[in-house]
C-alpha cells in the first residue's frame, strides 16, 4: 500500500486510462503493495471490528433480521427447496429451481438455507430437545408446539448464515481498503449503514455468497502478496461463485485480464506455475460441486461389490459385512462409480441463457436493473456516480486531445519531451498507482451492470453484490474528509427509508398471513384454500408442517378482478365448499358481494399497487384477507349465524 501518499489523494478518484497504462500501473501498484503487513500496517482489523460503532452497526443488523419484509421474488427460493428436500414438506419449487436436467447446484442450496434446516430437522427428532421445551413451557407446551411445528423455524433459522457471512463480507471489506484506517473505517460504514447490508444481504439468498467471492477475487488482485497465491484466491472465488450462482461468470471474465497481465510475475516460468496453481484450485473446487450433485440427484451411484449403494447408512453396513471377510485393500478395489457426471452451471448456461436470441441481438430485457434495482440499491449515491461518470469522460477527452496534440507537433525537440516526461514521471506514477487501485472496483461494475441488464430475469439480488464496490467508491463522499452534508443527511434518510419500505412493509402481508397460518389456522380442521392476488409468489414453506392443510395459488398482475371472481367460483365448484381465503393488498378494489373481510393485517406495501396519497401510505398500507362466499352459501352462513 502507498503509505507515503497525502489523505488527499487517497479520497481522489481520478479517470480510468488506457488498457496498457491500466496494466503497467496495475503491476506496479501490485510490487509496491507486495510488502509486508509488519513493515507497513500502521493499525489493526480489531480497533475497527471491537469498536462500539461497530459492534452497534452489528447488533442493528441482528435486530432487523427478523423484519417480515418480502424484499425479492426469488428470496424463498432455496429455503423452499430446502423444506421439500432436507425437511420433507409437500412444498411445490419454483421452476426455476426444479428444471431437468437441474441447473443450481444442490450444495449451494445446503450453504444457503439446506444446512441450518438440517439441524433443525435434528433438533426436532431429539429427546433432549423436547424435554427441553417442556421443562421451559411447564405447562403451557402450545409454544413449545409453535417453535416446531410452525413456519417461524423456517423463517428466521436460514438467515443466521447469511448474517454470519456477513461478519466475514465486513473482515474483507476491511482488508481490501487497509491503505488507511480512515478510508477503511468509512466504507466499512457506508456500506454496513446501507438498507441493502441491513435488510438485503442478511436474507438467504445467493447474493451474499456473490458478494464475498467478488470481494475474495479484489483481494488477491490487490492485496495478496505471492503470485501463487493471488491466482489460487481468484481460481477458488471464481469456481464458488460460479456454482453458487451461474451469473456470476461476468464478475469473474470481467477481471480476469487484470490477473493474466497485471499479476506481477518476475519470470516466465513463475507465471506459468500461477497459471497451473489456478487450474489445479478453479478444476478441485469445481469437482467438489460435481460429485455432490452427482451423488444427490441420484445421476452417479457408488457401486460395492456389484451392488449400487443408495444412501450413507446402506454404505455402512455393506461395508461391515464386506470388511468381515476380506481386507481394506480388497474393499478399495471393489468399490466403483456408476453414471455420469452432472455439472449445474453448465445445464444453466446450455438451457436457461438464451444464446439463439442473443446471437441475433434480440436481448429481451425490460432493463429493470437500469430504471429501478439500481436508484433502489443505491440511493442517492447515484448522484455521485454520474458526477464521477463525467469527471472520468471529460478527463479522457482532454488525454485524448493531449495525444492528438504531441502527434500534430513535429516542430517540438526531442529534448523537451524528454524534459517534460521527466518532470511529470513521478506526479503519473502516484496517479497510476491510485488509478490501479480503483480500476478492478469500477470494471466489476460496469461490466456487470450492462450485462445483466440484458438478462431474461432481473431480480435486485443479482445486483446487489456491486454494492460493496459502489461503498468503496462513495465511502469518502460520505463519511471522510470531502462529505457534504446535505449529501450526508440524504444517505441516512435513504438508509431508514429503505428499512422501513422494503425490511417492514414490502410484500410483507404475505410473509405475516402464512405464519399466522401456520400458529394459528383461520378455519381449524378443514382444508383450506389461500389466494395471493396481485402480491409475490407466497413461499409454502413458511406454513411449516400445517402446509398439508392448505392449498396456495398465486395470481399476478394480469389477472383482472371479474377473472378472480370467475376463477373462485369455479374453484369452490370443484373443492366441494372447502374454505376460500383471497389475501391482496388494501389499495387493490375488490367490491364483491362474494368477497368479505375476514381479517386486516396491518403494514404491507406493494410497489404496482401503491396508495394515490402520501396520506393513504399511512391509512392503506394494509394486507386485506377476503373470505369468498358464494351467493348460495353466503345465504346459508347468514341463516345459520341468524339461528
């Protein structure tokens, strides 16, 4: 790191140069940060971490992970997958997640949501556990029965993880931008103060996986040391990455020139045993996700003796029995593998990615990304990314008028150009060496911004991993030296606005009417029927194990209000008089005879359906629950309530 460099130049972003003065000044920002931390760091990780600020901004963020807030269509995608697969509940899986041949990896779903679900399945099946329920309840075990039975396990056990990772995302920040303790502190905070770091990323989704294997890949580019090591971080970030979510392959492509020609190598033969080391990590962190969806989608099977083993406890005892009358050795021989391989990522880019249609330039976007997710993600920050945007255009436009200069000025002696370059060696050396460090931080953005702008979905978690990229490029404007105010005022306002829109009201009608399900059924003993209109996807997963109990049915934005009607009277035809519950926002008119209020759940928003008044936020942000009746049974429920 440039310790010798003023505070002044540290906050300056300056303009992205050329492609071989990006490499040449990405090499030598690598050797002059190749020192060790002994000699150079001037302060610790732990006077950042152990500091009450901090420690606040974390306890804040463990507050908030309870907020019922419904922030992103595809938020229960994996805890739905994992609820049918780890839990065994009859819940129906997304198409995306449910494809054949499948194309997301299965052990990305055990690091997302798979794995704190199995221990819960343990918790449940433990004596232990119970009795500790009962001793803690006394007498009351209807509690006790709400914690195991309901959907608030589901709910909130998936998003310990995400919060967990999170803590280590905060260490990488913080390792990433260790120049000055100063500039670390405050993008560690303006990204942490963000309603994204508060609400998005602490949810069980892939965003925060993308988000810390992108921050691993601009840690070995900028401040690993060997250059082994460098290839070997970004060979195991780029395969994790690529398994976790197959999108991210552009964060990674993207950055990949800065590894092959800014890496730092002294010698021809110390580049090529990088290039083998990247290999050798990218091919055995790729196997590891093969052989486990191999293995869990039943495509390869391990064979004992002639005879294919089905699960663990099976291999076991085949194993027993064999080692009773042979050897290890004759045991190793005798095991082999039956079927083929099956690589997710490659299933997702052969089947979901529509290269016929991109091949012809017919790119099927609505670009989302660009009129919504990124002023939602980023606020009012935005303003300042177009300020750098026209800071960096005009001063290329200047270098560009430079050259043009030097080359129509034939009059001018070699002398003088060597006077000049000497004089302004050492002021673009300092310049480089600043421009290195933000150079892989604004590729990651602009390439994976216009890129995913031309995806078929485009979902805010896709996005979301540039966040901490955009917090590193706006820390200063915020917090250091050059903040203004009002600037200043306007991140915190968007900060609490975005925790109360998307963690507490967004969609989160949905969320809360499930789990009320789950404790406490609206018609008990009877199998019900529950209609989302106009809302999110709702996750079954969330009814928990009374999820056999009901039966749900989405309907969008397409569905006018006469076709509901139409479809609930067809529905109660066919489910012989079961009980029809329509759940929608309070802004969206449903002024049926057929359809009465059963219950009003306060706090929820819908961004197509929102109230016509600033005063209607507060009074109509409700999640309204109907009741379908029938003429012909609502005429008997009235006399039956009247004897």
């Amino acid at each position: 790191m440039a310790a010798s460099s003023d505070s002044k130049s540290l906050q300056r972003l300056h303009e992205s140069p050329k492609d071989e003065e990006t490499l040449r000044a990405f090499t030598e920002s690598a050797k002059n940060t190749s020192i060790s931390q002994r000699d150079k760091r001037t302060w610790k990780l732990r006077e950042v971490l152990f500091s009450k600020a901090y420690l606040g901004l974390v306890l804040l963020r463990w507050l908030l992970l309870c907020l019922p807030g419904y922030i992103s269509n595809d938020e229960y995608y994996y805890t739905d997958w994992a609820s049918r697969d780890v839990l065994g509940l009859p819940v129906v899986v997304p198409e995306e997640m449910d494809l054949t041949p499948p194309c997301h990896s299965a052990l990305a779903m055990f690091l997302i949501s798979g794995f704190p679900l199995y221990l819960f399945k343990l918790l449940k099946q433990s004596l232990y556990f119970q009795k500790y329920l009962q001793s803690f309840f006394g007498n009351n075990n209807n509690y006790g029965r709400i914690i195991v039975q309901s959907g608030l396990g589901v709910f909130i056990l998936p998003r310990i993880v995400p919060f967990i990772l999170s803590l280590f995302q905060d260490v990488l920040i913080l390792k990433i931008c260790d120049r000055k303790r100063s500039f670390a502190r405050n993008v560690l905070f303006a990204f942490g103060l963000s309603w994204p770091a508060l609400c998005l990323f602490p949810r069980p989704t892939s965003a925060i996986w993308q988000s810390i294997c992108l921050l691993m890949i601009l840690l070995s580019l900028l401040r690993v040391e060997k250059v082994r090591n460098i290839f070997s971080l970004y060979a195991f970030a780029t395969a994790l990455g690529i398994f976790i979510d197959p999108t991210f392959v552009i964060y990674a492509a993207g950055l990949l020139p800065l590894l092959l020609f800014g890496s730092g190598a002294s010698s021809f033969r110390k580049y090529m045993m990088a290039i083998l080391v990247f290999l050798v990590t990218f091919l055995s962190t790729c196997f590891i996700f093969i052989l486990f969806d191999s293995f869990y989608f039943g495509t390869l099977h391990i064979s004992l003796a002639g005879k294919v083993i089905q699960n663990p406890m099976e291999w076991w005892n085949q194993s027993k029995e064999f080692l009773a009358d042979s050897s290890l050795k004759e045991l190793l021989f005798s095991i082999s593998l039956r079927g083929k391989v099956l690589v997710t990522s490659l299933n997702y880019y052969a089947t979901v990615v529509p290269w016929k249609s991109w091949l012809r330039f017919q790119f099927q976007a609505d670009f989302t990304h660009l009129l919504y997710h990124l002023p939602v993600l980023v606020g009012p920050c935005l303003l300042l990314l177009f300020r750098y945007m026209a800071t960096n255009s005009t001063n290329m436009y200047k270098e560009l008028m430079d050259e043009y200069k030097k080359m129509t000025s034939a009059n001018e002696s070699r002398k003088k150009k060597k006077k000049k370059s000497s004089t302004t060696k050492s002021s673009k050396s300092k310049q480089q060496q600043e421009e290195a460090f933000f150079e892989p931080i604004e590729l990651a953005i602009m390439l994976a911004f216009f890129a995913l702008s031309f995806s078929r979905q485009q979902e805010i978690t896709q996005l979301a991993p540039i966040m901490t990229c955009l917090s590193m490029m706006t820390a200063d404007d915020l917090l250091g030296r050059k903040q203004k105010r009002w600037m200043h005022h306007l991140f915190i306002a968007y900060s609490i606005t975005g925790i109360v829109v998307f963690g507490m009201l967004h969609q989160s009608g949905v969320v809360s009417w499930l789990l009320h399900e789950s404790i406490q059924p609206s018609v008990v003993g009877s199998h019900s029927h529950l209609i989302c209109y106009r809302t999110f996807r709702p996750p079954p997963s969330l009814l928990g194990e009374q999820l056999g109990q009901f039966q749900l049915y989405h309907l969008g934005e397409n569905v006018t209000s006469e076709q509901l009607l139409s479809f609930l009277s067809d529905l109660e035809t066919m489910s012989n008089d079961q009980p029809i519950f329509v759940g929608t926002s309070a802004t969206v008119a449903l002024k049926f005879d057929e359809l009465r209020v059963h219950k009003t759940l306060p706090g929820h928003l819908t961004v197509t359906d929102l109230p016509a008044t600033s005063y209607g936020l507060l009074t109509e942000s409700k999640f309204v629950i109907y009741r379908y009746w029938s003429k012909i049974s609502a005429a008997v429920h009235d006399a039956t309530g009247n004897e």
